[in-house]
C-alpha cells in the first residue's frame, strides 16, 4: 500500500514539474521572440534613446509635455505601453509597437503638433547590394555588377481586360513571350507582378517606346504633348521631354522599372568553369562565385525602414547605420593572358582530334598558384541557362580519370624510394606480362633496356615487374601521401577525391594494374598536376591556390592566402632523381613531341583505356590521352597538364596531348619572363578552331623573334586586332599606342625594326567594334583595355 502511495506522489510530483519547465521554455521562448522583434541592438539604426513613456513620467517636461499633448489630441496611453521614443532637438518620433504606426510631436510656436502616419508601416528588410569584383592577379576584371531594370505591373486587378489583352499583344514580342504567357501573369492578384527581372537596356528602350506609342494611339493629349516636344529645338530638353512622357505613359499602363543589379562577365567565356555564375537571384552557383558566395555578397544585414503606401523604403536616419555599399572583391591566382592561351590551344586540340572534352592546367609547382585553368567546351557566363549541367561542369575537378602511364612517375619514385629497383638496372619485354593467368600487353616489345630506358619509353612490363618488388601497403601509403584519393582543398566547390582501392579489396593483378596508372586508381586533373608538382618541388606537396587575397571596397586587403605546403613527400634528392629520369622522356622517349628548344623539360605522357559503361570492361577504341611536363627542369618555374578526352584516330598522349604542351609552352613562355625562340609551324597551329563552334577565339599570335643579342624583332602586324598586338608585345616591355578600332592597318616601328625597352610601338587600327549599350566597347570576346606591367 505505501509503494502505491509512494508510486503516485512520485507520478503526480513529475506531471508538475513537467507543466513547470513547460511553462518556462514557453515564457523563455516568448522572451526569445521579443527579442528577436525587438533587438536594441538592430533598432540603433532607427532611435538613438528609448523610454518608455508609463515609465518615465517624471523625467521632466518631455515626458509630462508628450503625455499632455497625446491626451490634448484625444489619444490615450495605458500603462505599459508598448512605445519608443526618439528625441531629436524639438522633434520626438514615437512608434507604437503594437499597432506598428509611428507619431511625430514637433514643437511650433511653443505648442506641440502631433502628426499621425497612418500609412507608414515599419518594417526590417534585407539590404541587397551590389556583388564584389572578382580580377585576375593583374587586376584584370572576370565578373563585375552592373544595374539593371525590372520590368513590374503594379495592381494588375484594377486593369481592364482590354488594356491586359493590349499588353499582351505589345508586351509579347518584347519579352519573348506569348501574349497568354503575358495574361496569366496579369492575372495574378498581387499588388507588383514582375513582368521581365533583369532585361538588358535595349529592350528597356523598346518597352518606353511602345508604351509611349501606344499612350499616343489612346490619348489624344498625350498626342498633342507629343507633336509639342517636336517644336523643341535642344536636343537635350527634346531628350529630358521624351523621357518625362515615356514616364507618364509606362504610368498609364500602370507599369514601372525597378532598380536591380545584375552579374556581367566581360570576358564572357574566359576562364567560366573557374568563375562559375550567379542565377537570378545573384546567388552564386558553381565555381568561385558559389564557393565564395558570401563573401562577394558581403555580410547579411538588416535595417529599420518605413514603407509608404507605394512601397518605398524610407531610411530614417539616412546613411547611419547602413552596410557597406558592396561585397568584398575577390583576387584570383589566375593570369589572364596564359588562361586565354590555354584555353585556345586545348580548344584547337578537341576539335582537331573530334574530343569531347578537354583540360589544360597550368601551375606554379613551387607555390602551388594555380595559373590557367581551361576547360573544354566553353560556355559564356552571361548567357549560363542556354548550356547545360555537363558543359558548365568544371571537369579539372568534379571528373576524376584513370591515369594511365603519367602515374607511372609516382611508381618511380616509390620504387627508388624503397630502393627496390636501381635506374641502370637491365629488363627484358616480350611485348607483354602475365599476372595470375592474365596478359598486360605492352604498346611494343621494347626487349632489353635499363629501368630509366623502361620509363622514358613507357614499357610496361619493365615497371610492373619492378612495382611487384614493392608490398601492397608500401605501394598505397606512396600513392596516397602524393595526395591521390585525397581532394586537395582547392578553393572550389564540388571537389571529387578520386579512387585508390585499398589493399586489402586487391587481388593478384591490382598492384601491376595500379603501377601502369588503371584500375585502382582514379584521379581528377587537379589532383594528378598536384601529386606531379611534389616532383618539381623538391618532395613538398603543397596545396593548389586559386585565390590570392580578399580586398574591400576601398581596395584595403581584408584576408591574404598564402602558399601552404600539405606534407614532405619525398626527400629533395629522390624528387631530383625521377625529374632526370623524366628529362631523358622528353629528350628521347615517347614525350619528344614535348621539347622546348633552350630549355630542358621533365614530363610524362600517358594513354589511358577507358572503361565501357556498358560493357565494365575496358574499350578498344576510348582512351584519355596526357601529358604532364615542367620546365625548366632544373628550377622549374611552370608545370603543365593536357588531357584530352577520347580522342579520334590517333589517341597516344604522344601524338596528341605532348604536342598542345609544347604550342601552348611557346605561349606563355615570354609572358613569364622565359624568352624562348620563336613558335615553331605545326600542322596543328593552323587549325581553323572556329569551325563548328558556339564561339570565335582567333588562334593567339606568335611571339615575336630575337636577334642574337636577345632584342626582339618587330613583325608585320597587319590584320590583327587591337586585343592580340596588346598580348603579342606585352611581355618585352614596350610602350603603346593603339589608335582607331578593329584590325590594324599601319605601324611604326616596321616589320624586322629591333625593339629596345621602352620603344613606343604605334599601331593604326580600321573597322568598326562591336559596342554593347551600357557594357562597354569590346573587341571580338574580350576588353581592349591594356594590361599592367
């Protein structure tokens, strides 16, 4: 019996605790809720004091003068409340919380006037601001904001179904859109429905016209205000009058234009996979701009405005309290003109071998800045919802490959590492090896060589019968501390890892498999230049770098990124060792298509199977052709990574990914302070790229020659536009001045004239450019404007 008893005090104790911590998280919430509405801390941008008025009766005259002159205009005040004052000399602002009106109480001729405004409403609202600037290292400019109008009926139910079917009729062919598709927006019983977010300023220009004309048909005194402007002699008031009537029939229509702003890319294609785009909304999507959405957006803030009957915003204390007029800019790693180069060349390389897709990356091996970036096909970011997911997909990071023979130098240095193997050391190769009853071919039976004879031809059974010296374990833990299946925490988003299946899911022929670069491993082309660049860097693996600094609006840097280096993987002696092996590829093995005259260059090829989805085995006739490489070999200063995806006819990384290395090389080798010889005439470097193509990118100009001394020679610039003899004299530090528009048509100094530093180059330029109204004046893709030293 007492256990029962004691059973039900302990029952009923626990139900009135229960109903006591309930009622307190209540009260806690509802305190939390008050303090959300009503935060001291947001409401500084509207009041500077607050006083209650029930509360503060006796602090003198203010408080005993608003309670009288409240009660002198018939209102009442309750005890508690709820109400906030703002004094500002004779003036006080008091808002009603409750019934969120506000009251002004000015002093006139010591008497008191209340002023009641019954159709402000208080409200917080998000501050939108413009976007920050995203530039090149240089400063050059990839995405900026600019402002843009909006096209809004403003309450569509007081329109008659005539002047909504006549809007629809105008309106249609303006939007592209059919005059129902314009009804049933009209039709939406909301006081502002947008018509059009964001349309660009010609069809501003064309929707005030028809409005304008179709006011004209109507009215006959809009007619005659009409033939008035024409008596108007200046052409600015002519102008200003235009305008002002284009204002009042929009008004008529009951249409407006509200103010937005809107992404711009003028450099349209160049480097969008590494940009990415903003959607409708400036909400960044993919690359740089999702990646650091909040920072080019700046930080969310919230402000106190009123909002009259046509639903302006009203900021009380004007500029006080507000946020900074912009987001944060952005400086990449990035350099323009080598991005331009590459993305040229790899342009040229797919549509010369019918590749679907492509990639060229190029990096500082000993910081890891990420240079070029480009990506095969393009697609222009001002335009981002006419291509589709795949071709905006950055694949240098989302799309891991297996890597063929290229990862054949990671098994080099993990066999020398292990010192399992010695580079002299003698093989034989029958053309083939076979590993637990399967045959690994060889692309030719190479018979006797040396290790380093085995890896400057890509033999391989010569490396698979050395990798199988080395255990499983000690074969992983190589791969892995080089970074593969591992994302290298590049500033993007998306990042894939890769694959590296782990020892114990391998069988008999995963580690041969895995020595040639196929089957147990996948790796993206970030990842493969990362592992790579450990050898040009003395062992360090160091984390790739795609953006520099993080710069406010008045151009004071607010974060810098710094070089970061993720692990020593490899002694500075071995990484020398494979880097000579690796030279000796280029100079005599299956990468001479990658030599670069006066300079030594250390690389790889690499001609991976591709597996068939619809087979799971490997394909006869889809490969991915490579080549890594970096120079000078010695200290390098650049590495570089082509791969090409499924390439037609010939497909070894040999034939047609070492070749775009070596163009592109000749590139930018000048740019970076590498004065090279002249490009040399290749069967590819005529390829008209243009052909089947959404874009035109000319093929980029030569480099100039040099004299024996070193001086550059002046060439014939005749034809090329104002954007290639800015590049293709940039880097030998001349002075320029480029008059006229479109392809140049004379020039001083003249062709074979050596160029000193400092000699001013004048070019004459015919043709008309193509100008974009409100965007600037651009030449074929991208700005005329001249780069910094």
């Amino acid at each position: 019996m007492l256990a029962v008893d004691y059973k039900k005090r302990v029952i009923r104790a626990s139900a009135v605790l229960f109903i006591f911590y309930l009622l307190l998280l209540l009260r806690l919430y509802h305190l939390q809720i008050s303090q959300k509405k009503f935060d001291p801390e947001k409401s500084k941008y509207l009041f500077s004091t607050e006083i209650n008025l029930q509360r503060n009766l006796n602090d003198g005259n203010v408080s005993e003068d608003l309670r009288q002159v409240f009660k002198d205009n018939g209102y009442l005040l309750l005890p508690g409340a709820a109400v906030k004052v703002k004094e500002e000399n004779k003036k006080w602002i008091i808002t009603d919380k409750k019934n969120v009106r506000e009251y002004t109480v000015i002093k006139e001729e010591s008497a008191l006037k209340i002023y009641e405004f019954k159709d402000q409403h208080k409200k917080w609202i998000k501050v939108t601001r413009p976007r920050g600037n995203i530039y090149d290292r240089h400063g050059e400019k990839f995405a900026v904001t600019i402002e843009a109008k909006s096209l809004y009926l403003k309450e569509p139910s007081k329109l008659s179904l005539s002047k909504k079917y006549q809007l629809g009729r105008w309106l249609s062919p303006i939007l592209d859109k059919t005059p129902a598709q314009i009804e049933d927006i009209l039709n939406k019983n909301t006081p502002h429905v947008p018509l059009a977010r964001k349309i660009d300023p010609i069809k501003v220009a064309a929707i005030e016209a028809e409005a304008l004309k179709a006011a004209i048909d109507k009215s006959e005194a809009v007619r005659s205000e009409a033939i008035k402007i024409e008596t108007i002699k200046s052409e600015a008031e002519k102008a200003e009058a235009v305008k002002t009537l284009a204002d009042k029939a929009m008004e008529s229509w009951q249409l407006y234009f509200g103010k937005e702003y809107k992404r711009f890319y003028p450099k349209r294609e160049l480097a969008s996979h590494v940009v990415g785009f903003v959607d409708l909304d400036n909400k960044g999507q993919e690359g740089i701009e999702g990646c650091f959405d909040s920072v080019l957006a700046g930080p969310c803030e919230n402000i106190n405005v009123d909002k009259d009957g046509r639903g302006t915003s009203i900021l009380i204390d004007g500029e006080q309290g507000l946020p900074p007029p912009q987001g944060y800019n952005l400086v990449l790693t990035i350099d323009e003109i080598i991005q331009y180069a590459a993305e040229i060349d790899i342009s040229a390389a797919c549509r010369q071998h019918e590749a679907p897709r492509g990639t060229i990356i190029v990096m500082k091996p000993k910081t890891g800045e990420i240079l070029a970036m480009a990506v095969y096909p393009l697609f222009n970011p001002n335009s981002y919802s006419e291509y589709n997911s795949q071709q905006r997909r950055n694949i240098t990071i989302t799309d891991p490959f297996e890597p063929g023979s290229t990862f054949k130098t990671i098994t080099t240095a993990a066999v020398l590492g292990k010192k399992v193997v010695d580079e002299k050391e003698g093989f034989y190769c029958p053309g083939y090896i076979e590993i637990a009853g399967r045959r690994i071919a060889c692309h030719h039976k190479h018979e006797n060589l040396t290790f380093r004879e085995a890896i400057e031809e890509s033999c391989n059974v010569a490396v698979i019968t050395a990798a199988l010296r080395l255990t499983p374990e000690e074969f992983y833990t190589t791969a892995r501390d080089f970074g593969f299946c591992t994302k290298t925490g590049i500033q993007l988003p998306a990042e894939s890892s890769g694959r590296l299946i782990k020892p114990r899911r391998w069988s008999k022929t995963s580690l041969p498999t895995l020595a040639i670069g196929q089957g147990m491993v996948s790796t993206t082309p970030l990842q493969l230049i990362t592992a790579i660049s450990v050898l040009a860097n003395g062992g360090k693996l160091m984390k790739p770098l795609l953006v520099k600094k993080v710069i406010d609006f008045k151009g004071e840097v607010v974060k810098e990124y710094q070089p970061e280096v993720v692990r020593q993987v490899i002694s500075p002696s071995l990484a020398f060792r494979v880097t000579d092996i690796l030279k000796g590829v280029v100079e005599r093995g299956t990468g001479k298509g990658a030599t670069i005259e006066g300079y030594s260059v250390a690389g790889k090829t690499g001609t991976a199977q591709k597996v068939d989805p619809e087979t799971g085995r490997y394909s006869k006739d889809k490969f991915v052709a490579s080549f890594i490489g970096y120079l000078p070999a010695d200290d390098p200063r650049i590495i570089m990574l082509v791969v090409i995806d499924e390439p037609k006819g010939v497909s070894w990384g040999s034939k047609v990914a070492a070749p775009v290395f070596k163009r592109l090389a000749y590139r930018i080798l000048p740019h970076i302070g590498l004065f090279g010889q002249q490009v040399p005439s290749t069967e590819s470097s005529s390829i008209d790229i243009s052909e089947s193509s959404s874009i035109d990118i000319p093929i980029y100009p030569r480099c100039l020659p040099l004299r024996e001394d070193g001086l550059p020679i002046m060439v014939d610039l005749t034809g090329l536009t104002m954007r290639e003899v800015w590049r293709l004299c940039l880097p030998y530090k001349l002075e320029m001045e480029l008059n006229g528009s479109g392809v140049a048509d004379s020039q001083l100094p003249l062709p074979d004239t050596p160029l000193y530093p400092g000699t001013v180059v004048r070019v004459s330029f015919k043709s008309p450019l193509l100008v974009i109204p409100n965007e600037g004046i651009i030449c074929d893709s991208y700005p005329i404007e001249p780069y910094p030293n």
